[in-house]
C-alpha cells in the first residue's frame, strides 16, 4: 500500500502544534481521519525559540495523531509563519513566436517560468508562486489560454517569500524526528484553503487567521489569492496587555481573558468586578470587568484596523463582496464578528472548514482551519503533479535512508 | 544676573530658566548670556564634563548619591534616579519662584528622564512651570524619537504648558542640504526665542501690561503644547510685516495653532507704536483666530524703528498631540528664508539684545519680503484632517477636570516592560513597537 492516500497536516503554532490526518479518496475528497495536538511552549510569534522544547511538543502531537487516527506519519505538510513571510504580486511577460501565433502550453510554461524570476534579497527564497490570470493581449481575466490566438502573453501571480534561514529551522526540527516535509505552506494559504468555497473565492472575501503569535490575513479575489500579509500580533499580546494592565501573572491574565474576554466593551461591564480567587495571589483581589474589556478591544481593534488599512493600501476593500471570515483562535474572542465588522464595514463571519469531510470537531473549530487547509494543500499537490511529487519523494527517502535512518 | 537674592525685592516676578541634559545645559548658556536681568539660569546635568563647560549659571551636578557623573549614556531611568535623590537640594532652589523654564532636549537620558520630576517639583514649589523641549531628527532613530515622545508626553503632563520645538521641522523649513551645526543653530534659536519673549514680556515694563497673572491665568492647568512666536516687523509697514512673520513661524503651523489657540497673548515693544499698528496687529490675529481670549500688552521700551511682536499661543488641549501626529501644512519655504536666515553665531553683543543679533545681515533680506501668505482658512484642512485632530483631541484629554486629578504619570515608554516579548523580534509597525500595550501607547488611562 502506498501511503499517498494519507496527508498530514503539521502546523507549529504559537500556543499550540496541531497535526491533522487526512485521507485523499477517489475523486479528491479529503476526510480528516485524526487529530493530535500538544501545547506549544517554544514558539514565539509564530517562529521556534526553544528548539528542544518544540520538538518534543511537535513529537507529542505527532504521536496522538497517529493514535488517533491510526496510521503511521512518515511526511507532513508544514504550515510556516513569521514576520519574515512576505507576499507580493509579479507579473511575467512573453511574446508568443510561432508563425501562427496560437499559444501552446510551452508558451504559458515560459511567461510563468518569467513571472517567478523575482529579485529576491539573497537570503530570501521563494514559498510559493500562485497564478492569479492571464493577459492575452491586453485582454484580461484569461484563465487557460491554451489554444487561443495572441502575440504577448501576460501573467500575473502572487509570490510568497521568506527568509531562507527561518524557513529551514522548521523544516530541520520536523527532519530531526524522523519525518519528512512534503512541501511548505504559508498558514494564511492554508486556512483560507480550508475555509473558502469556489463561490466565496470568486465573490471576494479577506480570510483573517487571528493566532497566538501572528494575526495572518489572505484576499481572494475572482477566484485567485489577490494578497497576502502577516502581523506578528496576536492573542499572546493581547495576554500580555492584560498582564501588564491588570497587573496580573501572564497565566493568568490568559485564563481571564478566555473566560470574561471580550472584543467590545460592554457598558454594562463598565464598573462591574471580578474576584480573582486564586490561592496564589493576595486574597480579595479583584479585577476591574471595564479595564480588561477596553484593554482588549483596543489591542483587537488595532490589529484589524492595522489589516484593514493594508488592504485598503492594496486597493482591496472593494472587492470584498463576501465580507470578511475569521479563524484561528481568536475567533472564538465573544463579540470579536462585531468589532470586525465595525472596522471593516462588511459582514463578518466565523470560519468553518466546510470544504472537507471528516471528524466534527476537527472542522467546526476555528482553530483547525491551518492544519486542516495544509491537508487541502497536499491534495492539491498531488493531484496537480502527481508524477514530480512521487519521483521527490522516492529521492528523498533515499537520501534520508542513507543520512537518517 | 545671576544671583537670585538680588531680585526678589522687585515687583516683578522671579523667572528660573533650568537647563537639564546636554542639550538644555547648552541652550540655558546661550539664554544665560542674553537674557533680561531678573532671570536666574540653572544648568543641571549628570555629567560633569558638560557643567564644567558653564560660565553663565549655576552649575548642580545630578545624582552625585549614586554614581553617574558620567552622564547617564540614554538610560533614562537612571536620570530619574539621579534627579530625585537630589529632589531636597533641588527643592530648595525652586523655593520662592514664580515661574519656571524646563529648559531640555528629549530623546536622551537626563533631558528626558530628569524633567518630567524636575516639573513636577517645581509645580509642588508653587510656580508656573513651562517647559521647553527639543526633539532629536528624525534621522537620529526610532529609538531615540520614541523616547523623545515618551518625555515630552511625561513633561506634558505635569507642566502647565510646554513649548515644543520638532529639530525636524529645520530640515523641513530649510532643506535637507543645511549644514548640522546651522541646523542645530536654528533650532536653538526657535527655542530661545520662546523663553526670551516670554521673559521679556512679563520684565519689561510696559504701557499697557501683559502681566505674570494674565500668563497664569492663560496657561495653567493646560498641560497642553502650546507655542511663543517672536518674530520683529520693519520697514515702513512693519506692524503688517510683522503679522505676516508671524504667520511664517514654524512654531505657528501657517496660522493652525493660532485656529486652535484658546487664548492669546500679545506683546508689541518700539518705540512709538501707533494705534493704527495695534490695531492692525490685533485686528490680524484675531481674524485668525476668532474664539481666543486676546490680552495685549505694549512696552514702548524697543528702541529703533523695529516692532517686536512676542505671541503666546496656548491651546485648550486642542492641538496638543495632534501637530505631532499629522504633519502640518507648512508655508512656502521660499518666505521662510528671509525670517529664518540668521548665520551668525551666539555672540555676546556689546549693546542691543540678543534679537538684534543677525539684523544687518538679514536687513537686505527683508526689503526684498514680498512673499504673502495665503490666509489659512477653514478650507485648507480637508474633512478627514479635521476629523482626526477632533479625534486626536478628544482622546488627548476628554476633560480637563479628569485630567487634573490624575497627579501620577505615566512612566516613560522605554520603561514599559514587554513581559513575555522582552526577549523577542519586536514588531515595529511605521516606528510604533506594536508589542507594548495598545492603551498605554494611545496613553489611555485606565481609572
């Protein structure tokens, strides 16, 4: 049996290392099959910091994945995400040649081979190029010119970078267990892989991935990813806020803001008080409701609007017809819809991995969507180059059988 | 000049100017030489070599108690410290004084860490405490610039109004291509300006009198940015020449700040001011400014054909912060060289003020002054500019009566601690470390 029906999602976030099991039917339905996750103790916004303890909560997690869902992980898809990450469009140009002037699938192999070659600083590398349209011409919104009849051919694609070094550490933790990488993924790629139908990409819709170390953001737009950016905020700043405002400990400003957060302040909450009745601290501390909420919602508020203003920058914001969806962990922030759709002026909602089959509660968790997108990934992977990615693969065993194992 | 028994007989008010940090320490001993008598000049500094170059004032060396007489090397916190070791000694010098300069340069350790206390002791010692601050170019750092604003956000706060003059706003008036030290020069002459035409104004005996009380009762309790305009008119129509300068100063933001004013005073010394100057001169800046509460004030003491026109500028919090935040328009650089063009170095003159300085050098420059500026009016701010210094004002201080009850400041911001992030890449969005707290860098506060 080959174990290409299986893919596995790894993501190694901020709070949490998140691996998901997905089996690829017939026909490129994807059913999640198991889930394993561990909490995260040596990641800082969104990139490894402590290496030992990362390894040994990415081992944990592999482990209850494979308990889980029954199978043994030799390869994962990688979710990587840091403030190195960058997204940009390019445009490659070639001018078609033959006598006849009908474009053939060496032609658009030769505009996208111009549109990846990018002036990158050298240490940085590329981590994806996604092909947006085709201009055949000037005429625009070209999806599969093959066949038709033009003199230059046009190509617009979106390029996601990294610095190189950053990207490897990652991967060499992941190879230092005794697994492979398939392939690399930006999480924002990936959550809005998980989360986004073909109706929702071609209306236009801004995917935020609210996380513990980085707030990630992608736009679809017309069927094809328009932009994506990566704010090394997140709900550990917001954690921290609390601590440092409240003048609580960090631990627990985090259990305060999960059990009374909320994204708006409330007026009713204003001068109402908690009672912290933790052992630990001075008894009869008592924390303000109104403080903590205005703490929060200002963090909340800041990092959408910071969003916000990026996509405006892009020229964006006018082509969200399908508002804005949320995931990740700070979805699940009480109120969070409303402040967003307060900044962004447009219908807010909570983000389902709806577009795959599988366990329930893999897929109704705000949470899940990255690692359950990197499965969306791989399907997508293998099914667009089935043959190169069996030859890498065969490659890699071999390499990794004479270093490795 | 420098003996404080000598002027508390007098009716006239005793004015301290005290000069913290290299910076102010240099800008007290350039005002030190030209200041009207009855002005006491302090240098304060943590390092020695900088008290040692003082001829002019009083010299105290800070935190002599714990060991810094090296200067402080940027660490803010420990000017602080300095500072209030000494706070008894410093007490005492403040005793009896009805205003007091806060003369110091943000962005680096003594200037903006000691000043914030130093105000405050000065405030507690019963005086009217302005504070004068420079802040560092932009090209000097983020750093250095986030402390910049730190301090002068703490100097704010406990000053009753704080004259602000952005190192920045020279390269905007004269270019890039100007030398450091002209840069530098100029700066400090912006800055000197405001602290003499204060002086002068409440000194000089006048006919009619703008008084220390009309200053009191025009400032205190602000704790907002407000500015002082100098500037000289001459010629044959120097009272128009004058409101025009005016208009020109960078410190007036091309009229904004006189929009904005709360209250204004004005001052006009030479000799033989006419009713019609008055009353043009009035008639000018209260067409710019229609709501301000206008004192006016002559000193027939200016000798010479030259009008001086000194302008207090003191906003209800209005503008305070909001002219850090949104660039101001600024007017035709073109018309500022002629006000703006003095070379010459700070030189003790054997006769005449200091303001007289630089005047036959620039007397050609002046004949040929044509250039008028547009009259700013209501239009020149779009919409959304108006919306944000509304905002900007309405965040700065919801109501002055909350404000005053709030005695603790804030500490300055390279001292908020980043609790789980100390250690991280910090994430630095458009120069805001977007790690510390978004409340505290909004300087909301929480009661």
């Amino acid at each position: 049996m080959s174990d290409s029906q299986i893919i596995v999602g790894l993501e190694i976030g901020t709070s949490k290392v998140c691996v998901a099991v997905g089996e690829v039917g017939e026909n490129q339905v994807v059913n999640i099959i198991g889930l394993g996750q561990a909490k995260s103790r040596g990641v800082r916004k969104g990139e490894i910091i402590d290496v030992a303890l990362a390894e040994e909560d990415v081992r944990n997690a592999i482990v209850e994945a494979e308990q889980v869902a029954d199978v043994e992980i030799r390869s994962v898809f990688l979710g990587v995400t840091g403030s190195h990450i960058r997204g940009f469009n390019n445009t490659g140009v070639h001018p078609v040649v033959s006598a006849d002037r009908e474009i053939t699938s060496a032609d658009i192999q030769d505009v996208i081979k111009n549109a990846k070659a990018i002036n990158l600083p050298t240490d940085h590398s590329v981590v994806h190029v996604i092909r947006q349209h085709f201009r055949v011409d000037g005429q625009d919104g070209v999806l599969n010119p093959e066949g038709m009849l033009g003199a230059k051919i046009e190509v617009d694609v979106h390029v996601v970078s990294g610095r190189y070094n950053r990207l490897q550490n990652p991967i060499r933790l992941v190879n230092g267990l005794h697994l492979e990488v398939d392939n690399i993924s930006s999480s924002a790629l990936a959550s809005s892989l998980a989360i986004l139908g073909m109706e929702q990409k071609e209306l236009g819709t801004l995917v935020i991935d609210l996380g513990a170390g980085v707030t990630e953001y992608a736009v679809y737009s017309a069927g094809v990813i328009k932009h994506t950016g990566v704010l090394t905020v997140g709900g550990d700043h917001v954690s921290n806020d609390l601590a440092y405002g409240l003048k609580v400990p960090l631990a627990r400003a985090e259990q305060i803001k999960i059990d009374h957060g909320s994204a708006v302040i409330d007026p009713e909450a204003q001068d109402r008080k908690v009672d912290l009745s933790d052992d630990s601290l001075i008894p009869g501390r008592q924390i303000n409701l109104g403080h903590m909420q205005k703490i929060m919602s200002m963090r909340l508020q800041e990092t959408l609007e910071l969003i916000a203003k990026d996509i405006g920058r892009a020229g964006l914001i006018e082509y969200l017809r399908a508002g804005v969806i949320l995931c990740g962990g700070g979805a699940r922030i009480p109120h969070i819809t409303r402040l967003a759709r307060d900044v962004f002026k447009l219908p807010v909602a909570v983000g389902r991995a709806s577009t795959v089959s599988g366990v329930k509660n893999a897929l109704d968790e705000p949470e899940f969507a990255t690692p359950v997108g990197l499965i969306k990934f791989g399907a997508f992977q293998a099914k667009s180059s089935p043959r190169r990615g069996g030859i890498g693969r065969v490659i890699r065993r071999q390499v990794a059988a004479l270093f490795g194992r | 000049m420098s003996n404080p028994d000598e002027q508390t007989e007098g009716a006239n008010p005793t004015i301290r100017l005290i000069g913290l940090g290299e910076t102010g320490v240099k800008l007290v001993e350039i005002l030190a030489m030209i200041a009207p008598d009855g002005v006491v000049a302090h240098s304060l500094d943590t390092d020695s070599r900088s008290l040692s170059r003082c001829h002019q004032s009083q010299t105290f060396l800070l935190g002599q108690a714990i060991p810094c007489g090296l200067g402080t090397g940027g660490d803010s916190a420990l000017a602080r410290g300095a500072v209030e070791s000494d706070s008894d000694e410093l007490t005492e010098i403040l005793r009896g004084t009805d205003l007091v300069f806060v003369v110091a340069g943000m962005g680096g350790g003594t200037g903006t860490g000691a000043a914030p206390f130093l105000a405050n002791l000065a405030k507690q010692a019963g005086a009217l405490v302005v504070g004068v601050a420079a802040t560092p170019f932009d090209c000097e750092g983020i750093q250095r610039c986030n402390q910049a604003t730190g301090g002068l956000r703490d100097l704010k706060q406990v000053a009753d109004m704080v004259f602000h003059f952005p190192n920045q706003d020279v390269v905007l008036m004269e270019g890039a291509d100007i030398a450091l030290h002209q840069a530098l020069e100029i700066a400090n002459r912006h800055l000197c300006e405001a602290v003499l035409g204060v002086s002068r104004m409440l000194l000089e005996p006048g006919m009619l009198n703008v008084s220390f009380a009309d200053l009191q009762a025009s400032v205190q309790g602000r704790h907002s940015l407000g500015s002082v305009v100098h500037v000289e008119g001459s010629g044959e129509d120097r009272a128009d020449d004058a409101v025009q300068k005016i208009l020109l100063h960078p410190a007036a933001r091309g009229g904004e700040a006189l929009k904005y004013a709360s209250s204004l005073l004005v001052n006009l010394s030479g000799g033989d001011v006419t009713m019609a100057e008055m009353d043009a001169v009035t008639a000018a800046i209260s067409n710019h400014s229609p709501s301000a509460k206008l004192v006016v004030g002559v000193s027939g003491q200016g000798s010479g054909e030259a009008l001086k026109l000194t302008v207090v500028i003191a906003h209800a919090g209005k503008l305070a912060g909001a002219d850090q935040e949104s660039a101001p328009p600024k007017p035709d650089p073109t018309g500022q060289t002629s006000d703006l063009g003095y070379s010459d170095p700070f030189t003790v003159p054997d006769t005449g003020s200091y303001l007289d300085l630089g005047k036959e050098s620039d007397g050609k420059n002046r004949n040929g002054f044509t250039y008028t500026p547009p009259a700013p009016t209501a239009d020149a701010l779009t919409p959304e500019c108006r919306e944000d210094l509304i905002r900007v004002a309405a965040k700065e201080e919801p109501n002055r009566t909350k404000r005053r009850k709030i005695i603790q400041e804030l500490l300055p911001l390279e001292i908020v601690s980043k609790g789980r992030f100390e250690k991280s890449e910090p994430t630095i969005h458009k120069g805001e470390d977007l790690d510390q707290p978004t409340y505290i860098r909004r300087g909301t506060v929480l009661n």
